[in-house]
C-alpha cells in the first residue's frame, strides 16, 4: 500500500514544511523539486524502504515488520544507523517510558544531522507517534546520505553518478535504453541486464523478451534475492501496472544492485587504468617495429647502392658510359630524393617515439644493434662519399672516351694514308733492274733512289705520328689498343724493312756509282722539289680532313684563325707549285729540242704534274669552313645553355640559403601560441614546396648542358650537386622544426603545460640562447632556471642539484642542452604519471588479491586484444601459492616499465 505524502491528502497533519533537508553541495540527488532550502512532499511505497531496512538490519539478527511501529522506541532506528555507517552511536536507553524513546530518537537524528544533513521540520516526537509521513521521510533521507551520496562517476555524483552507472553496465545489451529511474525499467530488462553484465551464469539473457516485462521483472528479482543477497524491494506487479514507477524506490532498489557490484566496479577501474597503460605499450611497440622496419630498408638500399656508385670500372663505349650517366641522372632525380625524405622522417619518427616513451614514463628506445640514428646517418655518409665524384668520373670517362674515339680515327686516317705509300715499295726496292740497266739507266736509277731516300725521310713524321697515337690510345686505355698495336707493330716493321731495303739498294748503285756519267739533272731537280711539295700537299690534305674537338667560343674562334692563317699561305704554295711545273715543261721542250730518249717518264719519282695538280685541287675542295661554322654554333648554344643555367642558379642558390637563414629564426622565435607556430611553419613548408617546379627546371637544364658536353660554366659558382644539397637540407631542415614544435605541443599536452608556461620556458631559453644555436651552454642553462626560480647557489648544495639536474638534461655530456630537453625536464618536475607500482595495484584488484592472475580473469576483465597482449608476455607465476595457468603480474609490471625483460 502507497502513503503519498501529499498535502492535499493529509491537510490537517502534513504540509510542505514539513520535511526539508539543508543543501549539501555532495548531495545531488536529494529530492526534486526544490522551493528554497525546504522540500515539497514525496510518495514512496513503504515497502520498498522496509525491505531495504531490512537488508541491513539483518546484519544485525533483527529485522521490522511495519516502518512507521518498529522505529518508534529509536532502537532499531539506531542499530540501522550503526549498521550502514559501520560507526558506533551513543548507548541507547532501554525504559519503555516516551521520554525514553524521544531521547533513543534523537540520538538517532543528532547521528544524522552529524554527517551533515540538516533535518528540518522532522522531530523525534512524529517518529515515536508513528507519523508515517515524517518516518518514511526520515528513512528516505537515511537512503539518500548512506546509499546514494557517495556514488561518484566521473566526478558526477548521487543520481547523475548513478544513472550514468547504470547507462554504461547496459549499454551492450539490445532493448536497454536507461534515460531515467522510472519508465526506463517498465519492462523489467535494465535489471537483468545489469545482473547479467556482472554475473553472466545466473542469467540466460538471450532467451528474455521486451514484450514479457512480468517475466523479465520476477526473474531480476527473484535471482537478485537468493544469488545476489539484494532483498526484494519492490513487486513486479506494482510496477508493470503504473504509468509511471515511483523514482525513489527504483532509485533505492537500483543502488542496492551497485553497492553489490562496487567490487566489479573497483576491477572496472583498475582494468581501465591497465588498459590505459598496455595501450601506451602497444602504441609504442609499434612505432618500434615500424622504425625497425623502416631503419632495415633504408639500409638495406644504402648497402646495395654503395657497390654500384664505388664501381667505378670504365666501359669501352661512349653509347655503354652515356648510359652510366643517364642511371646516375636517374638515381639523383628519382631514386635518391625518397630515401632522403625515408631518412628525415626516421629521424621524425625517432624522436616523436623517444618524446612519447619520457611522456608515458618508459625508459628510452634502443634499437637493434646497426639501426640507430647515428647508424643511419654513418651509413648515409658513406652513401655520399661513394656518390661524390662520381659523376664527375663519369664525365671524364665520357671526355675520355670521346678522346680516344678521335684519336683512333686520327689513327686509322694516318695508317691508311702510309699504307697506301708504302704499297709496292719493297718489292720495288728488291728490283735488281740495276745489273742490266745501261750506264745512264743507272744514273737514272741511282737518282731515283735518292729521290725515294728523300721521300723516305719526309714519312719519317708520319711514321713517328702513328707510334706516338698509339702509345697515347694504349695510355688511355683504349678498348681495341690490342689491333691498334698490330697494326702499328706491322708498319713499324714496314717501315724497319724499308730503311733495311734502302741501304742495300743505296749500296748496290753506288758500286755502280762510277759506270754513271749522265743524269738529267732537271728530272732530278723536278723529283727533289716535288717528292716534299707532294707530301706537303698530302699533310695539308690530313689536317684539312682531321676532326677537332672543341669546348669554348674561343677553341673554336682559334681554330679558325689558325685555318685562315692556313689560307694566307696558299699563294707562296701555289708559286712552288708552278716552279715545279716549270720544271716539268723544261724537261719536255729539252727532250722535244733535243730528241732525247728518255722512254717519256721520270726515271727518279713516280710523281706527275697530273698528279701535283690533282692532288692541288683535291686539297682544298673540303668543308672545313663549313665545319667551322656549324661548330662556331654550336658554341654559342653552348653558352647561351651556361648562361640560361646560371641565371637560375644565381637566384636558386640565394634562396635556398635565405630560407635556411628564416627557418633558424622562426626556430628561436614566438609569435602566438604553438598551434599557430606549427601552422606558420606548415604554411612555409607548402611554400617551399611549391618552389619544386623551379628546382625541376633547373635539373632539366643541368641535364642539357650535361648532354652538350658541357664540363664547366665560368658564370656561376653554383653546380647543380650544390642545389640538390641545399634543396636536400632545407626540406630536412623545416621538417625538423615542424617536428620539434609537434613534440613540445606533444609534451605542453601530456604534462598539462599551459600557453603561458611554454611561452615562458621558450622566452627565457631564447634570452640566453645568444648565438642563437638553438642549444644553451652549461653556464647559460644555470642563469636560465635561476631566473626561473630554481634555487641553484655557488654553494655544495647548490652545485649538486646543479649536477643532477645536468645528467638529467644532457646525459651524454656533451655541454649542450636543446629546448626539447629543457621543456621535458621542466614538465617531469610536476609530472603525474602511471607508475609499475599502480599497474601492480590495478591487476591486484583484477586478481582479487591475489599474487597472481588467470587467463580467465584477463580476458574477462580486458578487452580481447589487450588481454592477449598479457597472455603472450606475461611470464608463469611460480610462487608457493601458485595453481595451474598462474601468471606473474608483478614482473610484468616492471617489465612496461622497463625495470626487467618481457
């Protein structure tokens, strides 16, 4: 039966001021709605308050049959009291007189008034007369201070806490829906759900309907009752059959479930707390395994790149080194630019893993041996070293190469030209014509010979010109030096055989000397002056068809003037030309005047005006100007590719320095708060980015000038190797920064630093930070945290705090401490982390006291992933209290921390 505590209902006895409870700022849930400080009216079924009484004065072997009769006399009123508060109250008077029971009653109410309710309107005289109203408001109160009021979840309290508790017990469970403490629980499913979520044996939940709540409601209670000890407080039937379940004995009945589970509810806690910490490990496990990882291909690409950049053996073509060349263009275009971004954001990832590890208090990240940072960058500086000159060897290969491609045609030219004048000559020299030649035909033969002797001597040159081409081929190391060298073997002996051939045959004539009388001394004057104007013509000849090579507007401009200093010379030419001719046609009339028998030949040179005159013209019908003209412009596109080069260079380079200077002083300098630092920067690092496409440009006509055979560039200082490094360092370089601004808002976040803080810390690191390096000197770190107020004197004591506070910020000794030091050493001071100790202590509550935890515990109490995570690390726990599948939190704990090995 319902006592409303209305007014409209019981005018004459009760009114609203009746019952007022002063405000507490803990008390939240006490009775809605509020006039001021006093209380209207609440109904509330009396049974539900008697089987909650009862469920604490069973404690004490007793119980009440009728609320408002058994607390009259004050005595079960304060056994109550004592019971829930675990405290004792002032003895009790046994008399049966009133005067009695009023005092037992308000010893009873001064206890509660004590714990800070202030009962207003509610004497000890209604109680000890039964008044229904003012007990079942007094024992409300009661439930409210003892039951409800301490219930806090994340810094809500009382009805919210409450509520909030139960929204997140049932939020898995489907057809759960808890917005309040009335209709919410209609259909009898919040309750199961709440014991099913605690103790999943006792409840089949998946068989239970939303449209049986009489079913679902019985059996809540029912199993709440004999498994739970939760006394049954309210009827099924009262609820299903009201519009709207009376709050307050919902409210009563429901923290009876919560103060049933407040174990589970200290093993939630803790598996939160380990759960925060495992997520840490496993976050950081994997920044680990992806540095590793990363770290492992980076260097596994610098060792298979060295080998080919130390390979500096030379090909034997211009086509096989013009490849090397263009691979090299391509590895510096292509390959290398994403290994230098890999090595920067390792780095990054570096320090980001190692500010992360300080934050969470785990000891520093050392990778595996090989794949440190200092590893890398060794490696990547053998990396460059092996890449430094080589393109350079490339390009002397190449000139070499072209080189060697002239001179063996150079070669070739000339050994044709020899071979063809040396056709016939030892056979001719082997003739024995003289021993039946006749007096003047050995005159004429022995002046002959003088004249081959003479012509013999004039291919000497030639001769030597070969050798020394082939001793330069054979120097350059030319692929085909081996058929050069037989070649030119087989004419050096040629040409032996022919001195060996010539001194016999001069010998042979001159014993024949003396039986010579007559000689044609113009034949022989024709020989002699044409034998070296025929070889001059044939000198002329090769140096009018030989190649050049030239690599300047000026090599060029010379050549030219040497060939027009060549031309100058052509007239004296042309006058020996027709003196020897002259010689000829007085040959001809001498014999015609004096009808000389002279078999119509020179018998001393195989030499003919035909033949002078066909070689004159031959001689200078070449396109050596044309030549000249076609090389002149391609000079001059040469320089116009130096120039469009350096043009860009000259303003690449600048910048490239300028940005590096502008990046070092926004490193040392505040404007507005870190976000908008990181976001400066990102805005300069897209602008610098955006600058690419000028870079590209420039890589682009380096590659032109390098297809030209352009080996220098006398307008500009800069190459191109020195604006890929440039470029290399300022994109590494604002990707530092960036970094270092995202680590100290990492840190500024994790360790609570304000703004303010930071722009504190960052002003007076700067003030000291004079030669703007980015890094303070010992005595300059000292006079920092003095003005911060560190108390750091010339005294002992002052110098060892000094001491510890360096090994702290540097502890590698370097005299240098960086401002990522500087703040994590001013944040960890006030630092409030997780420690092993408080791990230890949460899986202690997960174990339920126990020095050791089960898989079962761990995956009930965990989520699956973090709860393998423990399984697989966790080591047997072997203690004299151990059981089988016993695991050792302890030394697991420790191990997060880094105190021992996983």
């Amino acid at each position: 039966m319902a006592f409303p505590f209305s007014s409209c209902q019981f005018p004459q006895c009760f009114s609203p001021d009746l019952l007022s409870i002063t405000h507490n700022p803990s008390l939240n849930c006490a009775p809605q709605p509020t006039h001021g400080d006093r209380l209207y009216p609440i109904t509330v079924s009396p049974h539900t308050f008697t089987a909650w009484c009862n469920s604490h004065l069973r404690k004490a072997g007793t119980q009440i049959e009728n609320i408002e009769e058994d607390f009259r006399d004050g005595l079960k009123l304060m056994l109550l009291l004592e019971v829930i508060s675990g405290e004792r109250l002032a003895k009790p008077e046994r008399g049966k007189m009133r005067v009695h029971k009023i005092s037992n009653v308000n010893k009873a109410l001064n206890f509660i008034a004590s714990k800070g309710v202030k009962l207003v309107s509610i004497g000890a005289e209604e109680i000890v007369d039964g008044n229904a109203k003012m007990t079942l408001g007094m024992i409300w109160t009661i439930i409210l201070r003892f039951a409800i009021q301490d219930i806090s979840v994340e810094e809500t309290s009382a009805k919210e806490g409450l509520l909030l508790w139960c929204q997140r017990k049932t939020a898995p469970y489907k057809n759960v829906n808890i917005q309040n403490f009335h209709i919410s629980w209609k259909d009898g499913l919040g309750f199961c759900a709440l014991i099913h979520r605690h103790r999943p044996e006792l409840i089949d939940y998946g068989k239970l309907r939303k449209d049986d709540p009489m079913t679902n409601l019985n059996t809540a209670f029912d199993v709440a009752e004999k498994y739970l000890d939760i006394p049954k407080m309210l009827d099924a039937e009262d609820i299903v059959g009201t519009a709207r379940p009376d709050e307050k004995a919902i409210m009563t009945y429901v923290s009876s479930f919560y103060h049933a589970f407040s174990g589970a509810q200290k093993a939630e806690t803790a598996a939160n707390r380990i759960c925060k910490v495992l997520a840490v490990n496993q976050e950081n496990e994997q920044l680990m395994e992806d540095y590793e990882k990363l770290a492992s291909d980076l260097l596994e690409w610098i060792r298979r790149t060295i080998p080919w950049l130390e390979n500096r053996v030379p090909e034997n073509t211009m086509q096989a080194m013009q490849q090397k060349l263009e691979d090299f263009r391509d590895y510096r275009r292509l390959h290398k630019p994403p290994k230098v971004q890999e090595k920067c954001q390792l780095e990054i990832n570096f320090n980001t893993l190692q500010t992360k590890l300080r934050l969470s208090n785990r000891p520093a990240f050392m990778p595996s041996e090989g794949k440190m940072v200092s590893d890398i960058s060794n490696a990547w500086g053998s990396l460059e070293g092996a890449e430094k000159g080589y393109e350079e060897w490339l390009l002397n290969e190449i000139r070499r190469l072209e080189r060697l491609d002239h001179l063996a045609e150079k070669f070739r030219q000339k050994a044709a030209i020899h071979e063809a004048w040396t056709n016939g000559k030892e056979e001719m020299l082997q003739r024995k014509d003289y021993e039946t030649a006749s007096l003047s035909d050995i005159k004429a033969l022995l002046k002959k010979h003088e004249a081959f002797e003479s012509d013999l001597a004039a291919h000497q040159d030639r001769v030597e010109q070969i050798a020394a081409i082939a001793q330069e081929l054979n120097e350059l190391e030319y692929y085909d030096s081996p058929s050069v060298n037989a070649r030119c073997q087989q004419i050096c002996d040629q040409w032996d055989s022919l001195g060996v051939l010539t001194q016999k045959r001069s010998e042979a004539l001159q014993r024949t000397e003396k039986l010579l009388e007559t000689i044609d001394q113009l034949y022989l004057e024709f020989a002699k002056r044409a034998a070296p104007f025929n070889n001059w013509m044939e000198g002329a000849m090769e140096d009018l068809q030989d190649t050049f090579i030239v690599h300047t507007i000026e090599e060029i401009q010379g050549l030219s003037t040497a060939h027009e200093q060549f031309k100058a010379t052509l007239p004296e030419a042309d006058k020996e030309r027709q003196a020897i001719l002259g010689i000829h046609n007085e040959i001809a009339k001498i014999v015609q005047t004096y009808h000389v028998n002279m078999a119509g030949t020179n018998p001393y040179t195989t030499i003919n005006p035909q033949e002078i005159n066909a070689k004159w013209d031959k001689s200078f019908q070449t396109n050596i100007d044309q030549a000249l003209i076609e090389e002149h412009a391609r000079q001059q596109n040469n320089e116009r590719l130096r120039r469009q080069f350096a043009n860009q260079a000259n303003v690449i380079g600048p910048w490239i320095q300028t940005k590096m200077e502008e990046i070092g002083r926004i490193s040392i300098e505040m404007h507005g708060t870190l976000e908008d630092q990181l976001t400066h920067l990102r805005q300069y690092e897209k602008s610098i980015v955006n600058y690419k496409p000028k870079i590209d440009q420039l890589e682009g006509d380096h590659q032109l000038i390098q297809e030209a055979l352009i080996f220098d560039n006398k307008h500009t200082n800069y190459t191109m190797e020195h604006i890929r490094v440039g470029w290399e360092q300022l994109l590494t370089t604002i990707a530092r920064t960036i970094n270092e601004i995202e680590n100290q808002i990492l840190t500024r976040d994790a360790k609570g630093i304000s703004q303010e803080q930071m722009n504190e810390f960052r002003a007076s690191f700067n003030h000291f930070d004079r030669d703007h390096s980015g890094t303070l000197g010992a005595e300059e770190f000292k006079a920092c945290l003095i003005s911060l107020g560190f108390d750091i004197g010339n005294d002992a004591q002052g110098e060892a705090e000094f001491a510890r506070i360096m090994s702290i910020v540097d502890p590698n000794r370097l005299g240098l401490i960086t401002f990522q030091a500087f703040i994590d050493f001013m944040s960890r001071e006030t630092a409030d982390t997780d420690t092993a100790d408080q791990v230890m202590a949460s899986f202690k509550v997960l174990a339920g006291d126990k020095n050791y935890i089960l898989v079962d515990e761990l995956r009930r109490e965990l989520p699956p992933d973090q709860a393998e995570y423990c399984i697989a690390r966790m080591t047997p726990y072997t203690g004299p209290d151990a059981v089988p599948g016993a695991l050792d939190y302890m030394s697991f704990s420790t191990a997060l921390y880094g105190e021992s090995d996983l």
